[in-house]
C-alpha cells in the first residue's frame, strides 16, 4: 500500500516538474505584458546585475572560501568536484534535491564522512547566501520603482530581513514565495508589488539555488579543517 502511494507521489512530482516551468512562464509573460517599457527596462537592468554579482561571489567568493578550508590544493579539489552539484542546482532549483549530489561531492573531496552526514542537511536550510542577495535586490528594487526613500534605517531592516527570509524560504523549489509574504508584511509595502517580487524570485531562482549548494560544500570544508585536517 505505502509502495503503491508512494509510486503515485512520485508520479505526480514528475508531471509537476514538467508542467511547473510552462506555468511559471505563462504567468511571467502576462504579468509582463501588463507593465509599461520603463519598468521592463529598470527590472532587465537590476536583473542583469544581479547575475553579473551572483556569478562573480561564486567564482570569487568560492574560490576564497575553498582556500580558508583548505589551501591551494582544497581549492584544486573543490573545483574538481563541484561541477556535478553546480549544474544540479541550476536544473532543479532546489537545495533539497540536490543534497544527495553534493554529499556525492563532499566524499569525492575526501572530507570525512561524519563532517558530511551531519553538516550538509544542515546547512541546506541554515547557509543561504543566494537566497539573501535575492531579498536585497527585491527590496532595493520595489523601492526604487515605488518612489520611497531607501533611509539607513531601511538598509539595516533589508540586511535583518535578508537573512530572515532565508530561514522562511527553505531548500524547496519556488519556496522563495513564502519569502514575498514576509518581505509586503514586514515593510508594510502594497500588496500589488507581490507579483513583481514573485517574478524576481523565479528569474533568480536558478542562480541563488547554485550559490547556496555551492558554498555548502565550502562550509563543509572550513568545518573540516577547524575540527583538525590539514591539507599536505
């Protein structure tokens, strides 16, 4: 019986993972549609942005951290390695589902095995540097399209909530819309910008879910090396 529902589940995941990007798509391009040049112009430019800052932290900032856990030749393994969880990432867009890559990953690294079963289910929900950049660029963006005065005291809020919402979010695809509620809530913006944020969210998805796997195993490796390992 459970053999059976668990079959049909999966079934159903299946067609969902087909027929969720056709969806998405349809809703972005109506949603789109309905907006003047002006705002589609501001929206490719922050986009762009966005991913010209994405993929440098995840050069840079990968390459800097997989040093921190372990010189040169952790960063040699590192890049080795962290191809399979990296295209992973970008065709599932979900730090859950790609788990089972990256602990693949860690042990091709050598990182000890107790290191890998217990921090890398942890930091699928707790290390979200990519969904946070996601929240910034969303806040800074409906701000700046609304008109509002983007004060300090505003900085320091989109910096509390960016690291929030990755919390709110979670490892699963398209949870980052639990993230819109939270960001119209806290601010007290208009309900009408949750469409806009939605369609940041899904244009980014891919690429914030790559920047969080990754430096999972990053993490990974700067555990590793506190708790004693020393590379030769």
């Amino acid at each position: 019986m459970l053999d059976s529902l668990n079959t049909v589940i999966m079934k159903i995941v299946a067609i969902l993972m087909v027929a969720a990007p056709v969806g998405l798509g349809a809703y972005f391009a109506s949603t789109m549609a309905s907006q003047d040049t002006h705002l589609l112009g501001t929206f490719a430019r922050a986009i762009g942005l966005f991913f010209i800052a994405a993929i440098a932290y995840f050069t840079v900032g990968s390459t800097f951290y997989a040093w921190l856990g372990g010189g040169v030749k952790g960063v040699a393994q590192f890049w080795k390695h962290a191809i399979e969880p990296s295209v992973t990432a970008l065709g599932t867009s979900s730090s859950l589902a790609t788990l089972p890559v990256n602990i693949r990953a860690a042990g091709k690294m050598e990182i000890r095995e107790e290191i890998v079963d217990i921090c890398l289910p942890l930091l699928v929900n707790l290390n979200k540097g990519g969904a946070s950049m996601t929240t910034a660029l969303k806040i800074v963006f409906i701000y700046s399209l609304l008109g509002l005065e983007f004060t300090p005291d505003v900085f320091a809020i989109t910096i509390l909530i960016s690291v929030l919402s990755a919390f709110v979010i979670g490892g699963v695809p398209g949870g980052a819309f639990l993230g819109e509620i939270f960001i119209v809530t806290t601010l007290g913006l208009p309900i009408e910008v949750i469409p806009i944020l939605v369609i940041i969210g899904a244009v980014t998805d891919a690429p914030a879910t790559l920047i969080n796997v990754i430096h999972d195993l990053n993490a990974t490796q700067i555990i590793e090396r506190l708790n004693g390992k020393r590379y030769q």
